[in-house]
C-alpha cells in the first residue's frame, strides 16, 4: 500500500486482517475484564459474606446459655434465701 502500487484486494486483505486482529484482541480484552471481575466478585463474597445458618447456630447457642444462666442465678437465690430463712 506505501507508494500507490497495492492493488484492491490488498487493500481489503490488508483491512479484513487488521478489523479481525483488533476484533480478536477486544475479545481477548472483554474475557480479560471478565475474569477480573469474577475474581473481584470471589473476593467480595468471601469477605462480606455471612452465613445465616451459622448465625441462627450462634444466636440459638448464646440464648441456650443465657437462659442456663437465669435458671442458676434463679437457683441461686433460692438457696441463699432459705440459707438466711435457716440462720434467722
């Protein structure tokens, strides 16, 4: 094409080649963002990520323990008022 002696077909050869490598290298792009992406995603799931289930497990478990410790403060007080009932 430099100088004037390409002939058409060249030129469209040339054209075809060059739209095809620049499409195969926006493709190449999109599949790179794409993977980043995905990759961002991951990291943002795994770091914000809360399990219900295991909340439900943590919240159940603490309400277990803090109505074993009612009951014994309940017991508690039961035994030191007939302790003092005793004394008296």
């Amino acid at each position: 094409m430099g100088g004037g002696t390409a002939t058409f077909s060249d030129f469209i050869g040339t054209a075809i080649g060059t739209v095809g490598s620049r499409a195969r290298e926006a493709n190449d792009a999109v599949d790179r963002q794409t993977a980043a992406l995905g990759v961002v995603q991951n990291l943002q799931q795994q770091t914000e990520g809360v399990s219900i289930d295991e909340e439900m497990i943590a919240l159940t478990q603490a309400q277990a323990a803090y109505a074993a410790a009612a009951k014994f403060m309940v017991a508690m007080q039961d035994m030191l008022t007939t302790l003092i009932g005793i004394v008296r």
